[in-house]
C-alpha cells in the first residue's frame, strides 16, 4: 500500500537520512552501525529496514542524492557568455553550493571507498559530469586562446580540489563575508588559467609566419616587468582600499 503524503514513513525517511549523514561525517562510515542511526532517530533498529534495506544502500542514496542536486543546480545557474564569464560563475557558485552542505561534501569525498563497485560507478560517473562542465569551460577558453592550460583535466581536478577546500575552513562571522571569499577565489582561478597578452601577441604572430607552439607548452619567460608584461587586473569586489587611503579601526 503507497504511503499518504503527510505520514510517518515522510518524516522517519528524511530523519533517517539526515541522522546517518551526520553520524557517518562524524565518525566515518565503518564506525557507524543500523542500531546507532536507529538510536539517533529514536526508533527500533528493524524499524531502520522499512526505509533502507542496508547501511550501503543508505550511504549510496546519500552521495546520489547529493550529486544530482549539484547537477542540478549548476544546470539552472545563469552562465554568461565568454569562457572567462563562465569560469567566474563556476567558481562562484561551486563555493556557494558546497560551503552550505559540508557533511555531504566531506562524506561524498571520503567514503568512495566504502561503495561497492556498482555503486562506485554510478557515484563517478556523475562526478565526472559535474568535472566535465568545468573542463569544457576551459577547453573553450583554450580554443579561443584566452586560457593558457597544459592539461584542462589536470587543471580541472586542481581547480575542483581548491574551491571545495573552502568548506573545511569558512565559517560565517569570521574575518570575511561569504561573497567576499567567492570573489577572491574566483579571481585566483581566473589568474591561474589566463593567457597573458604577450604570449598570445606571440602565439599570432607565430601563426602568422606557420610556426604555432602548442597551448599550454613551456615557453619562453614573460617579459620583465616594464617590458610589456601583463598585470591582471583584479575585479571591484576584490580590490581593497587604496594605500593611500587607510582602514578605519573599529
């Protein structure tokens, strides 16, 4: 018989499964039994098996669960039009999504171990689609000579790694506010994929004369500074105040 919208089975799921995603961020998967997650919610063990029929299963629906959200959400956010446009998005919202679900977050990270080979290919396969729209996003940029990137999946997986390791150390009402801290870190990830100007007036010029280096390859030094190097200019909500202009105490 279908359970009514409204009935205990709608409230028992979701506090059996808010319950295991904090005790297995707490204390690790293995550490974690049916009986403590049915303590923790406050009914019989067996009880746990008319929701679940294994912790596995509990611990797979929880990483699904969090990746098809992502997915989700990175699918309805407004992209912008240039490859350096979508970066900044990317950037942006990656933090603002994971720093609001930090025990998914560590959970989905730490525990691929514990999944079975079946459930592990089903949890990668949808990491790879989250990874696979920031990596096109720099392929673009690549292609349109606005990136300069040796390897995009490298990059990609680097990228991923520093954005994410915000949720380990933000807290809110601390020295910076959440909007400040995204527009810092998308501006390093923007600094760390630009083409500078020089290499690219090199690049062209080079097409010019049928003689092209590959992107991303070693390549002479940047000119020095005064020489036509390049400075990356850093957008309003990063910048401070001018030194010109001290900080008020208080």
């Amino acid at each position: 018989m279908a359970r009514r919208s409204g009935s205990s089975a709608d409230i028992t799921g979701p506090r059996i499964r808010e319950a295991a995603l904090r005790l297995f961020a707490r204390h690790g998967y293995a550490a974690v039994s049916m009986r403590r997650i049915a303590a923790e919610v406050g009914v019989q063990a067996g009880a746990l098996y008319l929701y679940t029929p294994d912790k596995q299963t509990l611990l797979f629906d929880l990483m699904r669960t969090h990746l098809e959200e992502l997915l989700s959400a990175w699918e309805a956010e407004e992209k912008g039009e240039t490859p350096a446009e979508r970066l900044d998005r990317f950037a942006r919202f990656h933090i603002r999504f994971h720093i609001e679900r930090r025990e998914a977050v560590f959970l989905s990270n730490m525990e691929l171990r514990n999944l079975t080979p079946e459930n592990f290919a089903v949890i990668e396969a949808l990491r790879h689609r989250y990874e696979d729209a920031l990596e096109d996003i720099l392929k673009d940029g690549v292609a349109e000579r606005a990136f300069d990137v040796a390897d995009t999946r490298l990059t990609t997986m680097a990228l991923i790694a520093m954005l994410t390791g915000v949720t380990t150390w933000y807290r809110e009402g601390g020295r910076l506010r959440q909007g400040r801290v995204e527009a810092i870190y998308a501006h390093m990830v923007r600094k760390a994929v630009q083409m500078p100007r020089w290499k690219r007036r090199r690049i062209e010029g080079a097409a010019d004369a049928e003689v092209i280096d590959e992107p991303g390859e070693p390549a002479e030094a940047a000119p020095a500074s005064g020489q036509g190097a390049d400075t990356v200019e850093e957008p309003a909500d990063v910048k401070g105040p001018p030194a010109s202009q001290p900080q008020r105490s208080g």
